[in-house]
C-alpha cells in the first residue's frame, strides 16, 4: 500500500488527474489524459505508475443534484476504462470547473485543477481536514 490516491475529472475530450498521499492530503495536479484512442494505455500508464489505494472519480450532477447526461457519461467511462481491481468512490464535482476556472485563469490547467478540487473536497468530506 503505497497511501496513494488519483481524483479525475472526466471529460469527453481530457480527464484531468490530480493525486494525493492520503496522510499528506495535499492534492497535486498532474498532467490531463486526452480522451481519446490512447485513453486505455494513459490510464494503465498512470495506475501502475502510483499504484493509488483507489481512485476518486468527480460525479457531475446539475445544481439541483440532479444526474445528467454527463453523470452517465462518466459511470460509463468508471465502468469501461477503470481497473476492476482498483476501488472506485464518487465524490460530488458541481462546480469544480468553474471553480478550477477561477483559480487558475488558464484553460490548459483547468481539468487536472478541476481533479485536485474533486480531491480536495473529498478530503474535507471524509477527513475533515479543517481541524
């Protein structure tokens, strides 16, 4: 157990990639995957790279919490291009983007800034990491 952990934001054109020691919580970007035809060996690339204890995926939902056509997106993307021996947890990403957006001013940036907000978040969630 290397207390590793790999938040993504998925997108249909980049998934942003953030990771994390779990005892530091200090997420860190790393560089986004393309989405696209080298997807699958990105993401074995990165998987036996930090070995993550298991990965956060931000679930997008609408501000009413709703699910939408994205949410579905990525449960299909958690489903087809994740490692079935890696354990998956969702953690809410409303907003994230914007957020990402705002922190950053640079959209080269924004997925994988998106992913360490996902990591943050589920930090504070999970961790309560403000005390």
């Amino acid at each position: 157990m290397k207390n590793d952990i790999i938040a993504l934001d998925v997108g249909t054109k980049r998934i942003g990639v953030a990771r994390a020691n779990i005892i530091a919580k200090l997420p860190q970007p790393l560089p986004a995957i393309n989405n696209d035809n080298t997807l699958s060996d990105s993401i074995k690339q990165l998987i036996n790279t930090y070995r993550p204890d298991y990965i956060v995926v931000g679930l997008p939902r609408n501000l009413s919490g709703e699910e939408t056509k994205q949410t579905a997106y990525t449960k299909q993307f958690a489903i087809e291009e994740l490692p079935k021996d890696v354990k998956i947890v969702w953690q809410d990403e409303t907003l994230s983007s914007k957020v990402a957006a705002e922190r950053t001013g640079r959209t080269k940036e924004l997925d994988s800034e998106a992913a360490c907000l996902i990591l943050e978040d589920y930090f504070k969630e999970q961790y309560d990491v403000s005390q």
